[in-house]
C-alpha cells in the first residue's frame, strides 16, 4: 500500500526488545568435506553393525549378503571453535533365514536331482539375495515378501555318521563296497583296520572312528 492513503493507517510497535541474531562471520566447512565425512562416517557404521549382526545372531540363522538394510538418520551438527563434528544415527534391518529350512528349500529347487539329503550349502552367506521390484521398501516389516537368491553355491552332503558306523559294527572288510554303495554321498573310502590280520571291523562302536574329506571351496 505504500504511495496511497492506506500506506499511512499502519503502525506495528513491539512491547519487549528483539534480541538475538548474529551479525559477523560465521565458520563452517566446505559442502565437499562435510559430504566426504558423511560417507565415511557411514561406511564405518554400517560395517559396525554388520559385524555385530553377524555375531549376534543365532547359530541355527544365516544373515545373506544383501539381505539386509541400513537406515540412515542426519543428527544436528556439532560446531566448535575449529572445528565441525558430523553425527550420523544408523539402524540395520536385516532378514535372518533358518539355515537348514533354507538348504533344505535350496536343493529341493536347484538340485532335485541330487540323490542324498540333507546337504549343506558351504557359501550359503556369499549368495546374491535381492529383493523383487514389486516389494516394499519397508519388506521388514511385511509378513511376506518375494526375493530372488543367486550365485554358485557349494553343496556338500551331510552323513550321518551314527547310522553309518552300526551299519559297519562287526561287518567283514570285503563287504565295505556293499555298505558304501548305500551311501551315494560318499565318494570313496579308505579303510584301516588294526591290526592288520583283521578282517572285520569292530563290534564295539567306539572304537571305530570316522573321518571325512571334503575338496576345497571352489574360488571365484
């Protein structure tokens, strides 16, 4: 309104003083290393959290590579004389799967054709899991979600070596063959039997000790 009549009908007067404010130079940082520290600051929080994830869980779990996700949250700067601290909050949300239900899942869906179970999948951290396109970003906290899970996996079998050392209790030598042959997991057998006159193995389970071999993990 100002240059009419109306510009001169409005007066604003404050009762109590206006304080504060800043006139001067103010120090900060250049945008550049504030954004370097945040990366840094970040990687070194989510390296924490994937070390204490994998130590924390149970036994029984697996944590997969990249089944997981890390929340990041900016917190209010500290500034001192010389010098600006960035803080930074990090929570991990991540997908712990049953190893055995998952191995079990696994080779029924890859390896149908193996012909032993249960089996064991060696690299079974280091499988690609991604989550589908159609999920939510908060799948964590949705009763079901679809992933996929790729890579190449290490299937060892496992033996149950209970079963198998009764099934040699007393058995003569020459029968080895036979018994292995019920064992489609077992590649071969080296068998020592002391002393060497023996024939047979013993009839006492404790005294017959078995030992397996298994080849080394294939290197990508």
């Amino acid at each position: 309104f100002k240059g009419s009549p109306r510009y001169e009908g409005f007066y604003a007067r404050s009762k109590t003083s206006v304080e504060g404010g800043f006139s001067g130079k103010i120090k900060t940082a250049p945008q550049a290393d504030i954004d370097a520290s945040q990366s840094e600051l970040r990687a070194s929080l989510k390296s924490e959290l994937l070390s204490r994830a994998y130590s924390e869980k149970p036994d029984a779990f697996v944590l997969i590579r990249n089944a997981y996700v890390v929340r990041y949250e900016n917190l209010e700067p500290l500034s001192e004389e010389n010098s600006l601290t960035i803080r930074e909050r990090a929570t991990l949300h991540g997908i712990l799967f049953n190893r055995s239900i998952l191995e079990s899942f696994v080779k029924e869906k890859a390896f149908p054709d193996i012909p032993y179970s249960p089996i064991k999948i060696k690299n079974i951290e280091d499988l690609e899991f991604e989550i589908s396109d159609s999920a939510d970003d908060l799948f964590w906290q949705e009763d079901s979600f679809t992933f996929t899970l790729e890579g190449n996996a290490y299937v060892v079998s496992t033996l149950d070596y209970d079963a198998l050392r009764v099934r040699i209790l007393g058995s003569p030598r020459k029968q080895m063959e036979a018994i292995l042959s019920e064992y489609p997991s077992i590649e071969k057998a080296d068998v020592i039997i002391r002393p060497l006159w023996k024939r047979s193995f013993p009839t006492d389970g404790s005294r017959i000790l078995i030992r397996t071999l298994e080849n080394t993990l294939p290197q990508e």
